[in-house]
C-alpha cells in the first residue's frame, strides 16, 4: 500500500507538471545579442533576437519593462540610449498559437559630453551693446544644460539657452546667447562654458577687440543755419544791385 501511493503521488506531480507546460506553453529560451553591452548615450546600438521559436508571428521591443515604451517591431532593433545609466531591453516574440517567449538585456550607458562649435573672434566698441552667440550640441538627447559666458574684463553672465530636441540617432541641440558693454577698449579673451547635468562641460575660447567709442558728428547749431541762410540772401542782394 505504501509503494502504491507514493507511485500515486508521482503521477500525480507528473500530471501537475504537465499542466503547467500545457498552460503556459513550450518552454524555449529566447535570447538577445547585442554588439554592445555597454557604449556611451546616443551610441547606437544593434540587438537582435536568437534563438527564436518555430514561427514567429510577431516582435515587440520595449524600454525597461513589459508593457513599456515599445521601441521596436522587427527582429532586429537599432537604438541609443538619450540618458546615462542602466538600461533594460526587453522582446516579446508570438508564434503562430499565440504563445509568447520574452527575453531581456541590460546595457549601461555612459554620460558623454557635451561639444560646443568654434566661436570666431569678434569687434566691439567701448560703451555699446555688443551680442554673443554660441551653438553646441550633445548626444545624450535627454540631458539639460547651463551655460556661463566669460567676457575677459571681469565680468560673466549665463544669458539665454535655447534647445532644439534631438532622438534616436539625433543629438539635442542648443544655442546660448548674451549681451555685454565693454567699458574701455582693448582686446579681451572671452569664452563660452556648457554644461550638462552630470557636470560634464565643454568650452570655448574666443578674443574680442574692442574699440574706442564712437565719436559723435555735432549737429549744425541754429545760429550757423541762420548765418548760412544770411549770407544766401546777402548774395542775392547783391546780385540784384548789379
């Protein structure tokens, strides 16, 4: 009796088993390869699926769990990372019965910097409102940025950052600007500072030579309009009297 229910309770974790595998479907072990585990933000990045089942139907990549941002429908994916950290991949693959295999990769992505273009070197003159503008762009597309503009004669300012957004495969853009009055005039090394959220910063310098102000034309005074217009009239007298 005993040999015969201990066989009865392995039929019956068989049978368990068996149930289970039915209910959830085959067991398979979809993976995901990567040419990349790790790489800087805006790097792109090729995954692809492996190892698939007999008829895969459909492909869906998601950012960091299921459901989540679906990034993906094919069975290869190209994608960069708009922030620094640890990212998580996911793919959910569907056969023909509907059953679904899902597999996941984690890629570290590393801050890169931000890069500001060349500024050329620039006149002014002492005492009027002199413009600046810088451009930079960044392949981390979901960081922030400040800026700081150093004139050379003592004096800084953050003036004002516009940002065009970038995406996958696209860097963000910005555009800094400010205005400066120079007191005196001389030739001054200026320089343009951005920075992103996690402190990484790119600069560029630039030289402004500043000239004297200008010097005002005087205005005709109305005692010299009245003398001019005298001397016309006394012309004309005597021209009539000869």
């Amino acid at each position: 009796m005993r040999r015969a229910g201990q066989r009865l309770a392995g039929y019956i974790v068989v049978a368990a088993v068996l149930a289970f595998c039915l209910a959830v479907g085959p067991a398979h072990a979809l993976l995901i390869r990567a040419n990349y585990s790790e790489g800087f933000e805006g790097q792109l990045t090729a995954f692809e699926a492996a190892d698939l089942p007999p008829d895969p139907q459909s492909y869906e990549w998601y950012l960091g769990q299921f459901p989540g941002l679906l990034i993906g429908s094919a069975p290869a994916l190209n994608y960069a990372f708009g922030d620094d950290g640890t990212w998580r991949v996911l793919l959910r693959v569907a056969d023909t019965n509907a059953t679904s295999y899902i597999a996941s990769i984690d890629h570290d992505a590393y801050n890169a910097w931000p890069v500001v273009a060349s500024i050329g070197d620039m006149t002014a003159q002492a005492g009027a409102t002199t413009a600046f503008e810088g451009v930079f762009e960044d392949p981390g597309w979901l960081d922030t940025h400040t800026a700081n503009w150093v004139f050379g004669d003592g004096n800084s300012a953050s003036g004002a950052l516009s940002v065009t957004p970038g995406g996958v495969g696209t860097p963000l853009r910005g555009t800094a600007t400010a205005t400066h009055v120079y007191a005196a005039p001389g030739t001054y090394a200026a320089s343009l500072a951005v920075r992103d959220d996690e402190g990484a910063t790119s600069t560029k310098t630039f030289t402004v030579n500043v000239g004297n102000a200008a010097t005002p034309v005087p205005e005709p005074t109305s005692i010299a309009l009245l003398a001019c217009a005298m001397g016309g009239v006394g012309a004309m007298l005597k021209r009539r009297r000869r």
